[in-house]
C-alpha cells in the first residue's frame, strides 16, 4: 500500500537553524498507530496524532520525577495554550512511528515544546510545536515560571517552530452544537485538547475532509468546555484554508486554522 499517496506527502519544511534536534535534551518513545486511531484513509487521524504527543510529553516528564503526585504537591498544573501541528506524511495504520520531545525553559509565562515524529526509515512525517503553560491549582492564575526546576529536563533554545497564527474569517457559517459528553473529556473532566481537532474536521463540509488530507493545523485555547456543557461551533473559508471557531456562553473556546492537501500558504514557508 502506498501510503504516501493516501496520506500526502509534501517535502519536509525546515524552520530553524542550527544543531538538530538529537543533539538537544530530549526523550523518545516508539508508538505503533492502532486501527481504532485510523480513519477513512487507513492513516493516523489528527486528534490521534495530538494524542499520542500528549502521551510522549507526560512520560517526558514522569521520568524526570514529575508524576501527579508531585504536581499536587505544588499545587500546579501544566494547561496547553497553544499549539500547530505541520503534517508531510500522516503515518499508517500499524505504521511503527518515533516520537522525539523536546522542551525549552519557560519563557515569557510559557514553555515551548517540540515533537518531531519520525518513521523507522527516518523519514520527517510531522511536527508539533505546543506551547504550555504552568497554573497554580489552588488560585487558578496562570504563572510566569513555576517555582522549582528540574535539572537536563529543559532546553534554552530550541532550533525550530511553527506559525501560532489563527487566520481568521467572517462571514462565518454555523456547524451545529457539540456537547462536552463523556467519551470527549479527560482526566480534568472537560474535552480533551486533542478532540477540538475532531469538533473541527466534523463542522467543514464532508468533501473537503475527503478531498485531501491535513497537512497544517494552529489552535489557541481560550476556555475550556466541562463535561455536560455544550460548544457552539462556526466555520468559514480562509486564504488557503478554514478557519473554525468555538462558543461557549457567547465567548470563544477556541480557534484553529486548518489547511489541507500538499500546498502551503506564504507564511508557513518563511
């Protein structure tokens, strides 16, 4: 099977300079994508593909002592504010894929994190860049930098990064309500940040989802959405792509800019 074809498969974009990402403080793990994580093309679905960052990034840290035990203990927690996902080739069902994770100290109330995943050849299939942030659980603020370190757990500087920019567009078309129902919340009890990929892949017309597979992906998170509270949904074209916005209670819970297919718009190139 050609997986290259139903997949996509767009030469690799290099964003930053300088040393490689081996060379920088890092963890990886192998993952083999699982038929219940596949869609229609027989390839790696995108919100399965944040899934398995997530997973790759919490083991990062668990094997540097930082389990639950020792965030309760601090009162902290880690919340994604951001993040884009740059896509050349969607791996296969069954494919045997590397994740590479690698973190930076935090810097202007953020930690930037990159995930680079890899086939067994080698071969660049995808890029993460996922930008989190650290709360305090007991006052709910969001803090500049966490009061205690880990030492070789972070980078100063990490080589490359993908546009965070949501590309907005009006007017926007209604894509119908998505309740926050049990299969679609986490351990924190609201929907998972992978699953706003799913919300927003179901809310495009069908032919658009079928015409080509994502290759680009950027979503900010503004509120979070409880178990049993429901998201209004909108989409609408947008340069190259769609844009796809999120309400609860007449304010946005979040936004993302999607791209499908082989073409990559201006900004994406630089």
């Amino acid at each position: 099977m050609n997986l290259r074809g139903l997949c996509g498969g767009v030469q690799p974009l290099f964003i930053g300079k300088g040393k490689n990402m081996s060379e920088y403080r890092s963890y990886t793990e192998q993952m083999t994508v699982l038929d219940g994580d596949s869609d229609f093309r027989r390839c790696l679905k995108p919100s399965a593909l944040f899934r398995y960052v997530e997973q790759v990034s919490a083991d990062h840290a668990r094997a540097y002592g930082m389990d639950h035990a020792f965030f309760r203990e601090r009162h902290n927690a880690f919340l994604v504010g951001k993040q884009a996902l740059r896509v050349w080739r969607m791996p296969g069902r069954a494919e045997k894929i590397d994740l590479n994770t690698a973190c930076e100290v935090f810097k202007k109330g953020t930690m930037k994190r990159l995930t680079t995943i890899t086939s067994e050849t080698g071969e660049k299939l995808a890029l993460v860049d996922c930008r989190w942030m650290i709360v305090d659980t007991e006052t709910g603020r969001i803090l500049r930098t966490p009061g205690w370190t880990m030492p070789d757990f972070q980078n100063d500087d990490l080589p490359e990064e993908l546009p965070q920019i949501v590309h907005k567009s009006q007017p926007l078309t209604a894509a119908g309500e998505r309740r926050a129902s049990y299969s679609m919340c986490d351990l924190n009890g609201h929907i998972n940040n992978s699953l706003y990929l799913d919300i927003a892949c179901d809310a495009l017309p069908q032919e658009v989802v079928e015409a080509a597979p994502l290759s680009f992906a950027s979503i900010k998170y503004h509120r979070e959405v409880p178990m049993g509270q429901s998201v209004q949904v909108f989409y609408a074209p947008s340069g190259n792509g769609w844009y796809v916005l999120g309400r609860r209670e007449e304010h946005a819970a979040f936004e993302c800019y999607l791209e499908f297919g082989g073409s990559v718009t201006e900004s994406l190139q630089k």
